[in-house]
C-alpha cells in the first residue's frame, strides 16, 4: 500500500502543476475586471450597439458597462488585441467594433469575438479608423490610407506617400487629408488625392466640424478651414478670449454626440522643457464652441 502511495503522489503533483501551469497562462480573450481604467491616457472611444462604452488608452482596451472596466491587453499571439497601444475605435453602420492600435488592427464582432485583420502592411501603425457614407472602412497611417476588403478580410493600400497624415469626413461625405505641408481633398471614388491647399502649419490634429469647417492644431498653433470655399476663418472669439487654449497644444478635439458643439482636450507644457501633462476630456472643464460662431 505504501508502495502504491509512492506511485500515485507523483502523478498526482504532477497533473496539479500541469493545470496549475495551464490556468496560469493567459488566453486570448481573458478578461482583467477592474473599477479603474487601465490607464490614464485615453486616446479614443466609443460606444458598441449594447450600450456599452468601450476606452482606448495607452496601455490597453477597456469596455464599462457602468459599473465596472473589463481591461483587454495584447498577449503575443495570432488573436487578440493587436497592441496594447489603441488610437482609435469605430462603430460602423452594421454595428462593427473597430480597434486601430499602433500595431494593427482588429474587429470586435457582435458577439463579443476578436478578430486580428490582416494588412499589406503587417503591424503597422495605425492612427484611425473612418467609414465613409457608403459603408467602406477606412485606416490611416501617419504615411498612407488603407482600405478594409469585405471580400478578403484584408486591409489593402489605396494611397501612399502621406507626410504625418490626419484624415476626416466632411458633411457631404467627402474625404479630407491634413498633413505637415499640405491640406488635400481625396476623391472617393478613385481615393486619390483630387486638389491641395498648403499647410498654415504642421498640422497634428485635425477635426470636422457640422458647418463644414475643419479645424487643426499645431504645436502652439489653431487654424479653422471651411472646406466649402476652401478659405481659412478667423478663429471665435471664444477660442481666442481663453488664454488657456491659446497657449496650449491642442492634441484632441472631441465632437460630441449631438453634432453642435466641439470640446478641445488640452495638452498643455508646464515649464519648458518638462514632459508635456496631457489633461483629456473629462478631466477638466473645457471650452464648448456651437457654430456658428464666427465674425
């Protein structure tokens, strides 16, 4: 009998350390539930057809379902959040969840599955995720634009040659592309770039607003373009009466959800050359601006 223990112990310490080991290993779709976000440092966010508010940050992909955060990392594998580096979210007209990270992007489908895309481009870093009006995903690099094919399940490139590029959809669905020297039309239906004005500035960010008017911002610098007569506008009153956004770095314009008033998120420099101290939406009041207010 003492014998037969002997045989059995080790056998049995070694399945609960092969379990041990395997229940220690994360998957791909484990879940970190927490009442904290899992970094400071949002970047984009959005809302998914139940409801639920989904948060990219730097460090990671939360989703709040008003009570708490379910935090979604990068694990190194072929499935899963693509990098831990999030950008951009997007839900598309037939309810789609897209992540844009800096390494790749993914879908989150109705039923809460992920699914990596693949790309020409493998890994790369992408700043947003648009839809046109006609339903077709758009992601841009800080270099070119790609183009999500509903038939492959790849994203192909469609325009290249971009300088630091920032992309945004005008009222009347066309296609606009800031960049360092250069504000561009994109046609739509051949995305190519159709006419171009220079830059006032190297542009960073870049917003349109329901008038029609595009504004960016600089590194100490705001501009506002109506994309209709291609002329650039004095900037409100509002904007130019708050000393705390003119002499900040504008680094997030927010449009909220009723299309009528744009919040700015500030990234303001304290004493130069110190780290730049982001303060995002939410976290401290910003100025509302509803068009239109110019004169």
């Amino acid at each position: 009998m003492r014998y037969l223990s002997m045989m059995i112990l080790p056998l049995v310490l070694g399945t609960f350390l092969a379990c041990s080991r395997q229940g220690d290993m994360p998957r791909a779709m484990d879940v970190v539930v927490s009442e904290h976000i899992s970094n400071q440092n949002v970047l984009a966010f959005e809302e998914d057809a139940s409801g639920h508010i989904w948060i990219g940050t730097a460090r990671g992909l939360n989703k709040y379902d008003s009570h708490v955060f379910h935090q979604y990392f990068n694990l190194d594998d072929k499935i899963g959040l693509p990098d831990n580096h999030v950008n951009d979210i997007l839900r598309d007209s037939a309810g789609r969840l897209w992540i844009a990270t800096s390494g790749g992007a993914c879908l989150i489908t109705r039923q809460g599955e992920f699914q990596r895309v693949d790309s020409d481009n493998p890994g790369a870093y992408l700043r947003q995720v648009l839809e046109l009006p006609d339903g077709r995903i758009l992601f841009g690099t800080p270099n070119s634009l790609g183009m999500y094919n509903e038939a492959s399940g790849r994203i192909d490139l469609v325009l290249g040659g971009l300088m630091m590029s920032t992309f945004t959809i005008s009222p009347d669905g066309s296609l606009w592309c800031t960049e360092f020297e250069r504000i561009s039309r994109i046609n739509t239906s051949k995305l190519e770039i159709e006419n171009s004005i220079p830059s006032p500035f190297k542009v960073y960010h870049s917003c349109m607003m329901p008038d029609s008017t595009l504004w960016m911002s600089g590194i100490g610098n705001l501009a506002v373009l109506d994309t209709r007569s291609m002329e650039f506008r004095p900037l409100p009153g509002e904007v130019r009466s708050n000393s705390r956004i003119m002499k900040a770095d504008v680094d997030l314009f927010l449009l909220c959800r009723d299309s009528t008033s744009l919040v700015p998120a500030l990234s303001i420099r304290t004493v130069r050359p110190s780290p730049t101290k982001c303060l995002r939406a939410g976290l401290i009041p910003c100025l509302k601006i509803r068009p239109p207010t110019f004169g």
